[in-house]
C-alpha cells in the first residue's frame, strides 16, 4: 500500500484542477509538505521562492514532490492560492487530512514545510529555511544533523578565545543558551542562569553550557560573553547557530535547552525550570505537572490530549489537593508523547483564559476539570466538588470510555 494515501488522501487537486492519484504522483519521492496561506504575509514570501526552486530541483534529478496543505479561509482563497504552488494541493473539502497532519506534525505556525521520505516517515518538521537556503540541493533530503554533529564542527571557544575541542564536552549534560546582548529579557536571564550553573558546579554536577550567540556585532558579543561563565560557538560560526536553532526549533529568545549526556533533550525550553528550581532544580527537566500559565505546554497542548483542572480562583487548601492528587496520578516524571498530560492553572493567566473562552468556561470558585483533545477538535469538561485522585481518575475514565460524550470547539 502506498505510504501517502493514508496522509494525504487517495486524490490530490493539480493546479489546473485536475486530479492525481497520490500513489502514482508520490511514491517513491521525497516528499514536501507545504503548510501555508493566502492570508499570511510570510507564506505569501515564502510560496514565490518555493514556485522557482522546487521545480529547479526536479529538473536537476533529485527525486521530490510537492504538496500543498492550505490554512486558507474560504475555498476560492484556496483556488486562487494554489495555482502558485509548484505542485498539487490536498483538496480544501478534506480539511480533516490536513488538521491531522498538522496536529501529528505539531505545526504551530505557517509557513511550514515537513519533508517526508519516501516511505512516509518524518525527516524534518520544520524545512523551511533548510530548502530556502539550498536552492541547488546540495544537501538534499535536508536531514537534519543531530546537536552533536552539529557541535562536533563548530568552533567552540573559551571568554579568553582559546578553542575547545568537542571530547572535551562529551560525556556531560548539556545546556544550549540561544541569547543576545540586546535583548533585555536575555540580559534578565542571563544572571539567574549564571547563578544556577555555579551552583549546581558546586554541587558537582557534571554540567556545561554553551552560548549561541544572536549578537550584532563582535564587540557586543565579547561584551556579553564575557560575563559568562561557560563556553560559547564564535560569533562567525552562522552555520552552527542556523542548524542548532533549526534542529530545536528556536523562533525567538532567550531560549535554554537542556540535553543529556547522549544529546537525548531533556528539557527543550528550561528557562522556567532555572528560574523557579535554581541550581537545585537541575537538570532542569519539565514539571511533572505543570502549570499551563507558567510552564511551557504548547506543543503538548497542541499535538495530544490535556488535562486542566482550572482552579485559579478555588481557595488555597483546594488548589494543593488538587496539585496534590495530579501529582500522585502522574508521579514524579512528566507523561510521554502520546500520554495524557496533566496540568493545572492557579493563577489567571493567558493559556487558562484562553482555554476559559474557548470551552465557554466561567469563572468559578469550583475547580473545572478539562480534557483538551484539540488535534480531533474537541473537550470534555465537568466541574469538580472535590478534586481529589479518585474524582480526577474517574473523570478521565469516563472520557475514554465514552460514558462521558465529548463537545465540539
């Protein structure tokens, strides 16, 4: 069986309107996924450049596709969008293909390109900027190098300059710190950080932490980098940053990132967990229960199912137990991919209001308990009396045992 019918569909619309059958256009091919939109000012940048490149690398050899997934509004948006695209579309009337693709690829953003291979497989989630730079496909399929390979190469140096070689960071658990002089919540940071870092020195972690710098001009980054107390890649490795901040998916700072000793991430957003945990927080991994206001939960809010008790405005002794009962549902390890995340809100907050709006949620001094299942468009709700672990265990129960019927977002 082919291994796009099952992500794109059987039909796909050509930009003249006619119909191809996805088996015989896609298999075998590398294929790219273009997520995009008329309305998105940097999709309408990005789509021209694609229209001249992708068929460039067809006619040089390299065996690609092209596919577009349309975020537009309205059908004749979606017409009149697609015949600039260098390649067919899924059919806007299948708009459930495409929120599943986005929702398993985790696409928060537009304009996005994943690349699959030819046996339908993920080589990277984010291709945009790594097939806009290689026009000619001198590193075509754009696999991603892993933060190793990608270290391994770069030039890593000391405050004094003197360069360090890559073994002599092998072996420890890594932080990766994309920041920049002139940026004020950087320079915030930067302290609390450095703080952390001496302390969990001192506590004999086996730690190191690397600048990836965002910085100007030389003299700013000897400025900046000079305060710090670990290690930094030169200014001029842009090579190094682009791929370190592709393979996370940086899109702004300051961002810290946490890696283990075999480069597994352990936290890819760590910045909340240095500052509420410090040095003794380390290594900084996420909240097993986190709060959806503080924490970082997009990507899982996004991709998976999610429960949130919202007990910003319950009393104090309510808000512990309800911590409390998550913390003994989940234990001391944040769920894997796939599992439920369980979370909480205790404070107003903008993902707690959001989420208030979107499940037409009112304020309440009961805690709510809501499971988000937003890649199938959809939640369940209930208000808890007491939000202990047996409330909260049978509630989630009977979400998945249907007993408990699902609303429509």
């Amino acid at each position: 069986m082919s291994a796009f019918v099952p992500i794109f569909g059987d039909t796909l619309i050509d930009k003249d309107g006619s119909s191809l059958k996805t088996a015989e256009y896609l298999d075998g091919k590398v294929v790219l996924a273009y997520t995009s939109a008329h309305w998105c000012p940097p999709c309408r940048k990005v789509t021209p450049m694609l229209a001249e490149i992708v068929p460039k690398l067809v006619d040089s050899g390299k065996n690609v596709a092209f596919v577009f997934l349309s975020s537009d509004k309205t059908e004749q948006e979606f017409d009149d969008y697609r015949k600039g695209m260098p390649g067919p579309a899924v059919p806007f009337s299948e708009r459930q293909i495409k929120a599943k693709f986005s929702a398993q690829h985790k696409i928060n953003g537009i304009p996005n390109i994943v690349v699959l291979d030819s046996d339908g497989s993920t080589i990277s989630g984010d291709g945009v900027q790594a097939v806009l730079s290689d026009p000619e496909g001198s590193e075509f399929p754009w696999k991603p190098e892993t933060p190793a390979e990608t270290l391994s190469k770069a030039a890593i140096i000391k405050t004094d300059g003197t360069q360090v070689s890559f073994d002599d960071i092998k072996g420890k658990k890594l932080g990766l710190y994309f920041s920049a002089s002139w940026c004020p919540p950087c320079r915030a940071f930067s302290p609390k950080l450095k703080e952390a870092y001496n302390g969990a020195l001192a506590d004999g972690q086996n730690l190191e932490i690397i600048y990836i710098p965002s910085d100007r001009d030389e003299g700013s980054f000897q400025e900046y980098f000079g305060s710090m107390p670990w290690l930094s890649i030169k200014l001029d490795d842009k090579r190094a940053k682009s791929k370190l901040a592709e393979f996370f998916q940086v899109s702004g700072i300051p961002r810290f990132v946490m890696v283990d000793e075999d480069f597994s991430i352990i936290n890819n957003n760590a910045r909340g967990a240095v500052e509420s945990g410090g040095a003794k927080g380390f290594p900084w991994a996420p909240a097993a229960v986190p709060d959806v206001n503080e924490d970082d939960v997009g990507e899982e809010l996004n991709g998976g199912k999610c429960l949130v008790l919202l007990a910003e405005y319950a009393d104090d002794a309510d808000q512990e137990e309800a911590f409390d009962s998550l913390k003994s549902i989940v234990g001391n390890k944040r769920p894997k991919e796939g599992e439920i995340l369980y979370s909480i809100a205790k404070q107003e907050g903008g993902i707690s209001k959001q989420i208030r709006k979107l499940c037409k949620i009112e304020q309440s001094e009961d805690i709510q308990a809501i499971l988000l299942d937003l890649s199938n468009g959809q939640y369940y709700s209930t208000s808890l009396g007491d939000a202990n672990e047996d409330a909260i265990k049978a509630f989630v129960q009977g979400c998945e045992s249907g007993a408990t019927q699902p609303k429509k977002l």
